[in-house]
C-alpha cells in the first residue's frame, strides 16, 4: 500500500498506552505495515502483551480495509475479474512469459528450482532489471528488493541485462540486501522492507530461499524447526506481495528422489512448507546446448509444460 501513512505512534486505542505506542513503533512505524501483523508476533517482537497486540493489529486492519476499499468477502466473479486484472511482470523471454500465461502477476509466489548452473541467479538479475521497464514494454515500473543470500548477486549481470532491455542505471532501482543468518534474514524481511516496498519496489527476490535454514537448521532433528522458521519468512512475502502489489520470485534447490523403477527424479527441495507457500513451482534444467524450466506445480498451468532458453552473455533470452 503506497501514498498517505499513518504513524503508529498516533493510533488512538483504548486500553493501550503511549508507551505501548512507542515499543511498537521500533518495529514498525505506520499503521499500513502494523496491518500486517499477526498479534502473537507483534507481542514477541514489540515486547508487548498479546490482548494489547491483538486490539493494535485489529485497528490498524480496519484502518486499511476501509483506506483501500477491501471487503472481507467478493462473489466469485468479482474475485475473478480482480485476479485478471492483475499487473504481470516480463521475464524477458518471451517463451517463458507464456508459458506462466502472460508473464510473472503480482501477488504470486514464483519459485525457480533446479541443480547448480540451471539459470537461477541469471533469472533473478533479469527480473531485477525487467521490473524496471514500462508496463508498455512489460515491466511494472518498479523497483527490485534482492535478498542475496548466497552472495552470488552481480552488478556486471544486471547491467549487461539493462543494456539490452534498454533500462538506463539499472542498479539505481535495486535494493541489494545481504542477510548472513536466519536471523537477520527475519529481521530485514519484517523491518526493512515495508519501507522499501514503499518506495515502489514491486518485485522481492530471494535467492535462495533454503541456503540460510540448511546452514543453520543440521540434522533431521531441527527438521521440524527448520520448516517453521522458512514458513514464517514465506508467509510474510505472501502478506508484502498482496499488499504492496509485488511479485516474489525465489529460488530452490533440488532434490533426487528415488523412483521405484530407476531413474532419479529431480523434485524441489524444502518439503511441504515451501511447496505449499509457492503459487507456482518450476524446475530448470540444462539439456545440452539449451535451458528448459518446467512446470512442477501451479493451479493455473499444467503440469509438465516447459518452455526453452538459452544463458548469453546478455542474459536469458529465447532459445
Ligand atoms: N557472462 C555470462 N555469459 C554467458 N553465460 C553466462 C554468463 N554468466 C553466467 N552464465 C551462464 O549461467 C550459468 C550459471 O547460472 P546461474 O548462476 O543462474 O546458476 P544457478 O542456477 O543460480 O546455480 P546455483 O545453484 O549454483 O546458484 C553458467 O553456467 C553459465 O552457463
Ligand atoms: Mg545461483
């Protein structure tokens, strides 16, 4: 949600205090984002009591339904209309844009899987520039969060995508973010990025999604711990994309899972949590002189459609 904003400080609650107000204003400062909140997790970060929490989160809800006009229910023809209506993202390749029906839509959750060297990271730095472009030329002129946490992120890649999409100072529109642990990971997400969603980033990039939990998360025994954390995270970027009308696109790695006759196959790594929190799963591969990404999971395009492309010096382009 972009425009006018309501500081946290000035909410008017009865039963909470000023200095409530102002614990959580540390965490986040306008009532916008503090509609975002789950109370449980407003207590805990704010360092506040839950029934407090739980009366914030409701104002400030109420504050922005009635701000943006959102109902709590639609028929289901309105919700259709608004689902088409959605904004899509380039990803400046045409065989790929159709294959996802038009390109990347806001409010989705596009997860990339696929073995190292598959175009994930290609794909990201694209995307980062595509965002850029015009909606006339695909783009949602808008500007890119990057979560690099594999630290593989290259201005020298962005800028030889921007020379040929013809965007002009590309690395001007991205915002680079770093995180070395979980932790940080959590904090970035839930603190800083409100504010640059705010200065129109429409499109949050993590790649990748699993790199920090499988460091920090060992053995079969933080398994359970491990998906928690990651479901937390996801469940975020799904709450920023619907309400700052930004597409997420993140990356995975594979898995070989063993098939009763033989040949391993390669399936998305990270279980039920990340398989549940992605709109759209796909898998990219090398097959020789080309690249394939395919459909592994999507409510809106079958399974095991894929579309070609190949890895050039300025990007992914058209194979
Ligand atoms: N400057 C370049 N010119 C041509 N091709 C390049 C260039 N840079 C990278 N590539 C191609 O992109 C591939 C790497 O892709 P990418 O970095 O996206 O892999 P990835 O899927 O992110 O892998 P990982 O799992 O290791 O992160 C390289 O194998 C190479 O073929
Ligand atoms: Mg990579």
């Amino acid at each position: 949600m972009r425009g006018e904003h309501t500081p946290v400080k000035e909410m008017k609650v009865s039963g909470v205090g000023k200095l409530t107000l102002e614990k959580v204003s540390e965490v986040v400062e306008y009532v916008e984002d503090l509609a975002l909140f789950n109370p449980e997790e407003l207590a805990e970060r704010a360092e506040i009591e839950l029934d407090k929490a739980v009366a914030l989160v409701r104002a400030a809800r109420k504050l922005v339904k009635a701000k943006l006009g959102i109902r709590r229910a639609y028929k289901g023809s309105e919700y259709a209309r608004i689902l088409e209506s959605r904004d899509a993202l380039t990803s400046g390749v045409e065989t790929i844009d159709e294959l996802l029906g038009g390109g990347m839509f806001i409010w989705d959750i596009y997860e990339f899987a696929g073995e190292f060297g598959t175009g994930k990271t290609q794909l990201c730095h694209q995307l980062a520039v595509t965002v850029q472009l015009p909606p006339a030329l695909g783009g949602l002129a808008g500007k890119a969060v990057y979560i690099d946490t594999e630290g593989t992120f290259s201005p020298q890649r962005v800028e030889a995508v921007a020379g040929r999409v013809e965007v002009a100072k590309p690395l001007e529109n991205i915002y680079v973010v770093r995180p070395m642990n979980v932790d940080e990971l959590e904090e970035t997400v839930i603190e800083d990025l409100p504010s640059l969603l705010r200065d129109n980033a429409r499109l949050i990039v993590v790649d990748s999604i699993i790199a920090l939990y499988r460091a920090e998360f060992k053995g079969r025994e933080m398994l359970a711990a491990r998906q928690q954390r990651i479901n937390y995270l996801l469940d975020w970027l799904k709450r920023y994309a619907r309400h700052y009308n930004a597409v997420v696109a993140i990356t995975n790695q594979v898995l070989s899972q063993p098939v009763p006759w033989g040949v391993a196959m390669k399936i998305p790594a990270g279980g039920n949590i990340i398989a549940h929190a992605s709109t759209h799963r796909l898998v990219m591969r090398r097959a020789g002189d080309v690249w394939v990404v395919e459909v592994f999971d999507s409510p809106t395009i079958p399974r095991g459609a894929a579309a070609r492309f190949v890895i050039t010096e300025k990007g992914l382009e058209k194979a």
